[in-house]
C-alpha cells in the first residue's frame, strides 16, 4: 500500500512538473512577442450582453461574471437533459426487454437511429423544427393552461413576487409568466433524446445481468411483475448501471459544448467572445478546459458515492 501511494505521488509530481514547464514556456513565448497575458481582464466590464441567463447580467458587468452566467447556462442545460435521458433512457431500456414484439422493436429501431447520427445534427434538426416549423407566437399551440409552444420557445405560468403569473398571448407575442427560448429547448431535447440512447442499452445490460432466478423466486414468493422490478431486478441491477451511466453523465455535459452551434450562450460561447474582444485566446481557453475539468470530476465524485451507497444497501438486504 505504500509502495503503491508513493509511485501515484512521484507520478502527480512528474505532471505538475510537465504542466509547470509548459506554462513557463508559454508565457515565455508570448511575452518575447508582445502578446499580452494574465487573467486581468476577468475584472474589467465584459462589454457584451447575453440573450439568456438566469443570473441577473449587464454588458457593464465583469467578464468574470459573464463567464459565471455561462456556466450557469450551462449547468441548467445539461441537469434539464440529465433527467430527460434517464427517464427516456430507463423507459426505452424497459422496453427493449418486453414480451410485446411490437414495443421491443419500436424501442431497437429508436437506440439504432438516434445512436448512429451525429449529435451535431441532431441539435440542427432540433432547431430547425423549433424556429421554423411551429406556429408563431400569435398562433401557438396551446398545450394546457397557460402553456403555449411556439417559435419563440416554450412559455408556462412562473411565480413572480410571490404570485403566479399566467402568459398572455397577443397578436404577435406571449408576454408575462416564464418561458424557454428555442435555443435551450433544441439543446435539452437533443443532448437528452441522444444520450437516451445510450443509457437505454446501459439499463437494458444491467438488468440482463440479473440472474433469471431472481425473477423466477420473486414471482414464486406472489409478487407481481411490477413488484419484481422494482423491489428485486432494480435494486441489483443499479450496480451494474450506475458506473457506466456516470460517463453518459459526463459525456453529455462536455456536449453540451455544442451548444454554439445552434446559439445558446453557454460556457464556450461566452468564451468565444470574450476571446474575439480581449485575445487573450491562452486564458480563455484554459479557463474552459478548467471548468468542464471540475465538472467531470464532480460528477465522478457523486457517482463513485452513490456506487457506495448502492453497494452498502445491498449488503444490508
């Protein structure tokens, strides 16, 4: 065991030595061409305003807190697609293991497609149909009580001041209540629909990996085929699933990246204007890498505790 801790510290020395260097260098390099280099401007008036953000944001405000409205952008995007790809995910994974021919099919064909084409183009496809193919504001689609869809985005009753406000639709806009562009829409439902994908085929090995027995003694024991899923298969399959649903987890935060592509002001959107008005290209970059750095690890840290839990729960039963 010690042997073992002194090998990993020698190793994390050798890359913080490698890492000192390369920044040594770095700095060495633009300082000999003039470049200007540092994380001043963080301080100084971002100059830019973003369309989206729930934090309260002016174009006299810090670059610091424009990159603090990015992340912000960013976490409520990919923790909307978290839950949407786990429920999707979990039903199509269900349902990939039904008796009904018909349902086991649908949901193959629906792993197969949405696998297999690039996340780039379904985030296109996704904001095309928002922006282009439903109705405009004046006419949108009613879908419950004071819950309009329309192009420009996904309007719904918010509380404000302590009351809830229902939207209003005019001629040509909704106004009032809360509502969602079709920007975060397009990203939330094509990161979730994607990663659904793969965390079906994750749900539908871990519950292959249950031992038939199991099914067969819980159904002996009088239990129905709901009870059996979840209070038998479920609990053991959890061990299996968890680990791998981690990365999907992590892989679709880094996605998420792609949300320039279709206009969303995320993290790396922010960074590429900030980028285009300071050049301080090196540090913004770096910045970004940091930042989706401590989100994966954060994200392994509460995976790895929840194994734990899962593990120790499973001793107890």
């Amino acid at each position: 065991m010690l042997e073992r801790r002194l090998v990993q510290l020698l190793l994390l020395a050798a890359v913080v030595a490698v890492l000192a260097a390369l920044v040594a260098t770095t700095a060495d390099n633009m300082r000999e061409r003039g470049i200007r280099s540092g994380f001043d401007f963080l301080l100084e008036p971002a100059g830019f305003s973003i369309g989206e953000t729930p934090l309260a944001f002016d174009a006299g405000d810090s670059v610091l807190r424009a990159f603090a409205a990015g992340l912000a952008n960013t976490l409520r995007a990919a923790l909307a697609a978290i839950v949407l790809c786990s429920v999707l995910g979990t039903a199509v994974g269900v349902g990939r293991l039904s008796a009904n021919l018909l349902l086991r099919g649908a949901c193959a064909a629906y792993v197969e497609t949405f696998r297999n084409i690039p996340l780039l183009l379904q985030l296109l496809a996704w904001y095309f149909v928002l922006t282009e193919l439903l109705p405009a504001a004046g006419d949108a689609w009613r879908l419950g009580p004071g819950v309009f869809l329309s192009k420009s985005g996904l309007s719904f009753p918010w509380r404000v001041d302590g009351a809830w406000e229902m939207p209003e639709q005019n001629v040509f806009t909704i106004a009032g209540g809360g509502a969602l562009t079709p920007e975060f829409l397009a990203l939330v439902v094509g990161l979730g629909i994607y990663t659904a994908a793969y965390v079906a085929e994750t749900v539908r090995g871990g519950l292959q990996a249950v031992p038939r027995g199991q099914t067969d003694a819980g159904l002996a024991l009088g239990l129905t085929r709901r009870q059996v899923f979840f209070a038998v298969l479920l609990p053991q399959a959890r061990r299996a699933i968890l680990p791998p649903l981690a990365n999907h987890y992590l892989n679709l935060t880094k996605n998420s990246s792609l949300a320039v592509a279709i206009g969303y002001p995320d993290l790396v959107s922010i960074a590429n204007t900030t980028l285009n008005q300071t050049g301080r290209a090196v540090e913004c970059i770096a910045l970004v890498m940091a930042t989706y750095l401590v989100l994966s690890l954060a994200t392994a840290l509460i995976t790895h505790r929840l194994e734990r839990r899962s593990a120790r729960w499973a001793g107890d039963a």
